[in-house]
C-alpha cells in the first residue's frame, strides 16, 4: 500500500538532523507561535508545538491533506458534494463547524474553479528543487522520485477496473492521475 507517511518522514530527517535542530530553527518556532496567535483555539495536542520530529511530521501531513486532497475533492472534483454538513476546504478561526457564509465562500470558490485545469500531480516538478541547498537537494529529489512512483501504482491500483472507477466517480476519491497541482484560486 502506498502511503505519505514515510516518505514525509523523511523530507522532516532531511530538514532536521535530531530532535535539537527542531527546537534550534527559529522560523519553525516562531510559525507555531504566530499560528498561536492567529487561531482563537489552540493547535490540537498531537502537534506538540511543533518540537519534535514526529509532531512536524504529523503537522506537515494534516495540513497536505487540507489543502491538497480536501481542497480537490469539495473545491474542483467534488463540486456536487457542497454539502454543509462535510468537511470544508476552510476551518473557522474557533477550529468549530463552518457557518453559512463560509459554505457560501466554499461554493463560490467551487463554482469558480470548477474548470480551472492547472499541472498534474502525476508530473516532473524536479526544476522546483533547482533553488534547494544542495546538501539538501539529491535526498529531496530521492523522495520525489519515490513519492511520483508511489502515485503512479496507487493510480494503477485504483483504475484498473470498472468496478473501481466506478468507485471513485461515486465517492469522489481523489485519484491521483486527475488531481491538479494548482489551488485553483
């Protein structure tokens, strides 16, 4: 089974010789206190204030998933699942449910970005590493190229049938060969 965990875990032992260089970047502990600042409840405790590796790890992949794979479903791929009642693609300032004005912004970006086609994920972005450290850059190259290798049997897996398409036409599962790298708006 492909999964985004290890390879996340990786970029984060790229990034962070041990648990002390986490707590030595300054940038890393100045987001979690501006993040403090901005949300009127506090981050969940399975962030630890982003102090260790695992618990920026576990931020990196919550927040991907946010904005990749919520943003695709119920943002461009999923315009006719704008049901109030799931998840939105925006989480209120008081971490609660959304009101109507944010499903009404939800809708308006839906419908905005319904047609939008930006790149697809299932594509070469190495040049996006060109401007990387280089003491970073061949690890961080090593885990794109598993990660693009991953997506491509994950995609491999979930089309190969009728029965699956037809799965993920139904539940709005985000395949990999149709999601786009853009925000959409």
């Amino acid at each position: 089974m492909v999964g985004f965990g290890p390879l996340r875990d990786r970029l984060v032992d790229i990034m962070y010789e041990d648990e002390a260089a986490v707590l030595d970047d300054r940038s890393m502990q100045d987001f979690f206190q501006e993040l403090s600042v901005v949300l009127t409840k506090p981050l969940p405790a399975r962030y630890g204030k982003l102090t260790t590796k695992a618990r920026v790890s576990r931020f990196m992949s919550d927040t991907i998933h946010h904005l990749v794979v919520r943003h695709q479903v119920y943002g461009t791929t999923g315009v006719p699942g704008l049901d109030p009642r799931i998840a939105t693609t925006q989480v209120p300032r008081d971490g609660g449910t959304s009101g109507v004005d944010e499903w009404r912004s939800l809708a308006s970006v839906a419908l905005a970005t319904a047609h939008a086609r930006f790149v697809l994920l299932l594509g070469d972005f190495k040049y996006l590493l060109d401007g990387v450290d280089a003491k970073y850059k061949s690890r961080m190259r090593d885990v794109y190229d598993k990660l693009q290798e991953d997506l491509q049997v994950l995609d491999a897996e979930w089309t190969t049938t009728d029965e699956s398409k037809t799965f993920n036409r139904n539940y709005f599962r985000a395949v990999p060969s149709d999601m786009h790298t853009g925000p959409g708006y």
